[in-house]
C-alpha cells in the first residue's frame, strides 16, 4: 500500500512528459487553415464589439451568440481596387455599418487597403481621406525615406538569408511609399504589428490571399534553361492566405504564425527563427500582377486569333515567366499533409498575385468553416469580364467551398443578393463598383485604368462620391439582412 502513492505519482508524471512530447509544438507547422489564437483570443472579443455596433444600428437588444459574422471582401485592380475598398467602407461608415465586419479581406490592389488601414488605428474616413488620398496624388516614384540605409540593409538581408531580391519585393517599396512611408514614416512595419490592433477587437482582422505557384523553374544556368517545358505544362497555383496570426494554404491546410514566416523549417519543426519580411514586400507580392507566364498572354490575347497562334505556338502551356517571383522559405517541405496531394518541396515557396488565377476576389478566407462567415460583401474594383461571380461559383463547386449560385449577376444594377434563403452558404451581397461607374460615366473605364498609380484628389474623390452613391442604395437592404440573420441563428 505504501508504494501505491509513488506509482502514482510515477504514473501521472510519465503521461505528463507524454503529452508534451506529442504535443506540437507553438512554432510548428500545423495541419489547420484558421489558427487557434484567432478562434479563441481575437473573435471572441471582436464579436462582442460588433455586437455592440449592430444593436445600435438596428435600436434593438439580442443575445451576443446570435451575432451575424460579417466579412468585407476585396479584389484585384491595382490602386482602383485600393480606392474602391477604401471609399466602400466609407460609404458604410456613413451609413453606421464601417464597424460591424469580423474580418476583411483583399486581394492585389486591395490588400494594400486593408493592411496599411489596419496597421493606422483610425476610423476609415479619417484614413482614406487624410492619409491615403494626399499621398497619392504624388508620384508614384517619388520615394521618401527616413533611412535609405535601411532600405539597404533590408534587402541585403534577403540575400544573406537565401533569399533572392526580385521585382516584386522593389514594386512593393513603391507601393508602401505611397500607402504606409508617407504617413507612418517607417518601412519597417511588418503584418505581425496589426496584432496590437487586433488584440482588443477595435478593428476587423485582414486577411490578404495570393497563390504559390507549383511550376517556377529559376532560370540560373544553361541547364535550367532546357528544364522549362514549353508547350507542355501550364501554370498550376494553390491559394493561400497571410493574416497577422498566420501564414496558412488554404488547399493544402498548413499554417504557421505569421511572426514565423521566412524562419527556417525542418518537416515542419522551427529551426532558426528569423525576423517576418517588412509589409512591403508582403504588398509587392500580393500586388504583383506583372509576374504572368507565356501562357497567361496565350489565354488572354492570343487564343482565338489563328494568325497569332500559328505565329506564337509555344506560348501555350508555357511557364516561363519573365521575372522570378517573391519567395519565402517554403515551410511546408517535408510536412505530411492531409489532403490527396503533397505540397511541392521546393526550399522556396514562391508567391504571385492571386488575380492571376482562377479568380480576381479575395473569397476563400471566408469561406473556411472554422470562421462561420454569415454575411459576405464583396467590394468589386476589378476591371473583370461579368464572369468572375460564375468563376467563383464555379471553383467552389470544384474544391468544396460552399458559396451560393451566383451565375445570373447584374453587372449594371448598384449590388446583387445572392444565397439568402440557401441555409448551406453564406449571403453574399455584390456591389460592382468599376461596372456600375460605367452606367454612371461611359469614361470612368478608361480614366481608372488598373496600371493608373496616381490619382489626383479631384479623382479620388469622385470615385469615393459615385461609390458612396451605389452603397448607399443597399442601406435599406442590408438592414433587413442583419435581422433576418439575427433571427436565423
């Protein structure tokens, strides 16, 4: 009988050690999309804002649990879709609504948006008009540095972690310099800095989508050259998401902490903690629409035309890109998955603008179960054919993403409602915000190019007016909406 106590003690120590061994550990890769810090540390306490927010929207009292989950959705565009977001948001801030979104997402153009507006800490008109509307009206190339040196010293970095400095990382300078330097007067913020924002629930969490791409071949030698497989494989992308809590494929369901991303890994442990890039180069990859591939051109301008395609047969399936794309380590390299298919186990993980697959809008994020996304807006700035609503639908049928029909959408009317009475989707409401400016103005098209990178403050503001104009028209709406949701959960 005496010994009984120490077998126990012996007992509850071993299964202790046990648990921690299996355990994994904070760093590793996990075999997730949405991180557990996000689920249990950030959405509680930004729930109960929102909560707050619709009660008084609406001059009503309801139990927190039946808080609708709202989500601001942006897409490709260029500094238009930038503006779009910026001026949608605005809209819904006069309307009492800026404030009631769980998370935002972006997509090129419009994660420079939602990054450097949540990286301010201010109310989105005070932003938008104050900061990002006079900054750029400046040239796009009329860099301002505190510390050239530092800049230096950034990009030598890269070298001397392995890394290669590439167009995208000096297009994402650029960008920072316009939307982030010319107020913050720093480059060294990094994504992980929106956490202190986030850590009491004051502003919704962005997420900002971009795709790997499978079939990157670094042109570094003779022999690389005769590697590319002209004519045969076409370009092969695999979505992904970066937030401040995290770095995560949405196809593949790894993550990491976004503080870890471009840290050494080894199947998935932490071997060598580096320092996450600065913003800027995250905006440049996100934004890096140039990094296409010959069959890119094919698809776009060349299938169709016999001449050109007799001209220019091997541009069909080509890879060949001109430029090396932004690249990171590749944190998923010997890391067993749960899907079907391996991740690639390249040592670099290399990262284009998602506008360059399948879809133009940056929805994915929302749609993963874990975050139980109700309501989506999507703030269309792209220059898209009317298909993009059909391609989504379309891709999520294809990988199991539920998402409403959304195949008969009118581009010309000021929003679409799609999904309301299907239980198993979310509701998706559409504002084309560049296709409605065209009943508006026949000109708008072309004077809001998506290469356009200065914009005068007489046209930004504008555009804010026009699109303030089309959203204000859902104001109606959207209130039904909420309490119908409300009354539903």
């Amino acid at each position: 009988m005496r010994l009984l106590p120490v077998v126990t003690v012996c007992i509850f120590a071993v299964a202790i050690l046990s648990a921690t061994a299996l355990a994994p550990d904070d760093d590793d890769v996990h075999t997730s999309v949405v991180p557990e810090k996000e689920l249990k540390e950030f959405v509680p306490k930004r729930l109960a804002r929102v909560h707050k927010n619709i009660e008084k929207l609406l001059g009503i009292t309801f139990p927190e649990s039946k808080t609708p989950r709202i989500g601001f959705v942006g897409t490709g565009g260029g500094y238009r879709a930038m503006i779009a977001f910026l001026a949608g948001v605005s809209a819904f801030q006069d309307m009492g609504m800026d404030d009631i979104a769980l998370y935002m997402t972006g997509l090129s153009g419009s994660t420079w948006a939602i990054n450097s507006w949540a990286l301010s800490d201010m109310d989105i008109k005070t932003f938008f008009h104050d900061k990002i509307t006079p900054s750029i009206a400046r040239s796009f190339l009329e860099l301002k540095f505190t510390n050239l040196d530092d800049v230096i010293k950034m990009f030598q970095d890269r070298v001397d972690q392995g890394r290669s400095v590439t167009l995208s990382d000096a297009y994402g300078l650029l960008v920072a310099n316009h939307v982030i330097t010319s107020w913050k007067k720093t480059h060294n913020d990094t994504m992980v800095d929106i956490l202190e924002h986030l850590a009491e629930g004051k502003v919704a969490c962005p997420i900002s989508t971009a795709v790997q791409v499978l079939d990157y071949v670094a042109i570094e030698s003779a022999n690389d050259l005769l590697s590319l497989q002209f004519a045969v494989n076409s370009s092969v992308y695999r979505w992904m998401e970066f937030s401040p809590y995290s770095v995560a494929s949405n196809q593949y369901e790894l993550e990491l902490k976004g503080r870890n991303l471009d840290s050494n890994y080894k199947s998935g442990k932490l071997e060598k903690n580096i320092p996450p890039p600065p913003m800027s180069l995250m905006l440049g990859a996100f934004g890096s629409a140039f990094e296409f591939n010959f069959d890119w051109i094919y698809q776009h301008y060349i299938k169709g035309n016999p001449f050109l395609e007799w001209l220019l047969p091997f541009m069909k399936g080509s890879s060949f890109r001109f430029f090396k794309p932004a690249n990171f380590v590749n944190f998923m390299k010997g890391v067993e998955c749960q899907m079907s298919e391996m991740p690639p186990q390249n040592d670099l993980l290399y990262v284009v603008d998602g506008g360059l697959a399948e879809m133009n809008t940056a929805v994915l994020p929302m749609l993963e179960k874990e975050r139980e996304i109700d309501i989506i807006i999507v703030l269309n700035g792209g220059a898209d054919d009317e298909d993009e609503m059909l391609r989504i639908q379309k891709f999520c049928k294809e990988h199991g993403f539920q998402w409403p029909q959304t195949d008969k959408s009118d581009y010309s009317a000021p929003f679409n409602v799609f999904g309301e009475d299907d239980p198993n989707s979310p509701t998706v409401v559409h504002f084309p915000i560049n296709h409605y400016m065209y009943t508006k103005d026949e000109t708008i098209g072309t004077h809001f190019g998506t290469l356009k990178l200065q914009y005068d403050k007489e046209e930004t503001e504008k555009y804010d007016r026009i699109v303030a104009e089309q959203v204000h028209k859902a104001e109606l709406m959207l209130k039904k909406l909420l309490l119908k949701t409300i009354e539903e959960k």
